[in-house]
C-alpha cells in the first residue's frame, strides 16, 4: 500500500507582518472609541449631576425664603449670608396690644395674648413678631417688634415676659417664627446655619451647619435685598455658580416674599 502526502502550505512571513498590522490599525481605533465612550460618559454624569445639585439646592433655599417673615431678611458677613426668620404660624389677635403709640402698659407674660385659632404643623414657636417694619426691630438686644414666646395653645399665646410693642398691625396679624436661619456662601460652599442669635451681627463659618452644596461661587454679589414698605413686597436675589469639573452653571434665583402687615 502506497502512501501519498498531502501537500499542504502555511502563511508567508509578509502575510503575518500584515495581519498584525491590520489588527493593531484595529485595536488603537478600538482603544480611541472605547476611551471617547468612557469619557462622555463621565461628561454626560458630571452635567447631570451639577444640574441636579444646582436645582435641588436652589429650590430648597427658595422654599425656605419665601415662608420668611419679610423683614427679618437682612444681609451679613459683607453679603456673603442672607439671614432669615422661618414663619410656623401666622393668624390675628383679637385686642389691641400694648404699644408705644397707644400707651397702654406692657402684658402678655401674665395675661396670655388672645388670638384666632391656629395651627403649628412643623417648627418651632419660639418668637412672636407683630408689625415689624424693618430688621433692626427683629434684631438686637432691644427687639421692639419681636417678643420671646413660653407657650402656645390654639387660642392664646403667653410670652416669657410682658411686652410694650412698637406697634399695632393694621390688620391686627401675628407670626410666630424660629430662630434666625441663614444661608452662606463660604469657602465655595453653600451653607445652611440654624439657631442664630437676636444678637449676632456676623455668621460664625465655624459654627455648625447644613451643607447644600460645594463648588459654589458668587456671580456677582451673592445676594441681594430690595427695599419694602408696609404694603409691597420684599425681593431677594440669589447669583451663584455652581460647577463641577470644566462644566458650570450660572444660577440667577429671586424670590419675592410677600408682606402682610
């Protein structure tokens, strides 16, 4: 029996030089795509993540300043912060109260203001304020517009000492409001700061705070106050940048704040 080999032939030398050739050409576009791929990704997440940011942490300070009691806005730190008072509760008081302008002696630590029924649903009542007519009358050491409260039914309210106010609202309209709250730009982030004092003419940045966001600058002067009168309301505009990476967004927020007197 005769065997007969097959005659078989492989790849030339030049063949395999232009295969690996034609497959490096490959992986480099391969590795340039994949690379490109990667980084819109990251692009795309870093945009979106900036403009989440950016609306959650503006629309939270827009919430919060629009239920402030309108002249308790007051700006510190070289307009860095702008300080608030948030309102719990509002109604009307039934008497006219004790005031510079009607002369009648101070009450209401022994005798409990008397006012419509209402309702606090969140918050805490620690001060009353009636016919405020600017900040220097929510602030300070003598506060002739605010008075610090004891406790609250839904029908009375008892103060911790007797008050003489400045005066009557017109409309005979009481708040109870917090603490002051402020918001800050500091060390480009965006603060929240809680439980300020009457007294305080400055925002301490090492004092505890919340923190909204970081990354944050001043577009211009980072907030700004417009003048109000007993029947117009107040206006406050907030310009901040806010960034992350090469991406930024210029936030031009303004919040009007309604005054009832």
């Amino acid at each position: 029996m005769k065997l007969t080999l097959k005659n078989t032939q492989g790849f030339t030398l030049i063949e395999l030089i232009a295969v690996m050739v034609i497959l490096g050409v490959l992986a480099s576009f391969s590795t340039t795509f994949v690379v490109s791929v990667m980084r819109s990704a990251v692009d795309v997440s870093q945009k979106n993540r900036l403009l989440s940011n950016t609306q959650l942490s503006t629309n939270y300070m827009v919430r919060r300043l629009r239920n402030a009691l309108p002249f308790s806005l007051r700006l510190l730190n070289d307009g860095a912060c702008i300080q608030f008072m948030p309102i719990v509760a509002s109604g009307l008081y039934m008497d006219l109260l004790p005031s510079e302008a009607n002369g009648a002696f101070a009450s209401g630590s022994f005798t409990p203001i008397t006012v419509s029924p209402f309702l606090i649903t969140s918050g805490s009542a620690d001060y009353l304020a009636i016919a405020a007519s600017n900040s220097d009358e929510l602030y300070g050491a003598v506060t002739g517009s605010l008075a610090s409260i004891d406790t609250v039914t839904a029908t009375t309210i008892t103060l911790d000492d007797d008050k003489r106010w400045l005066r009557n609202s017109i409309n005979q309209r009481f708040y109870i409001v917090e603490s002051p709250s402020a918001f800050c730009v500091f060390n480009q982030e965006l603060r929240l700061y809680r439980d300020i004092s009457l007294s305080n003419v400055l925002v301490d940045p090492s004092s505890d705070y919340d923190l909204l966001s970081m990354s944050v600058n001043a577009l211009d002067d980072p907030f700004t106050i417009s003048s109000a009168v007993e029947d117009r309301n107040i206006r406050m505009t907030a310009s901040l940048v806010f960034s992350v990476g090469s991406h930024r967004i210029n936030s031009v927020k303004q919040v009007v704040v309604r005054n009832v007197p």
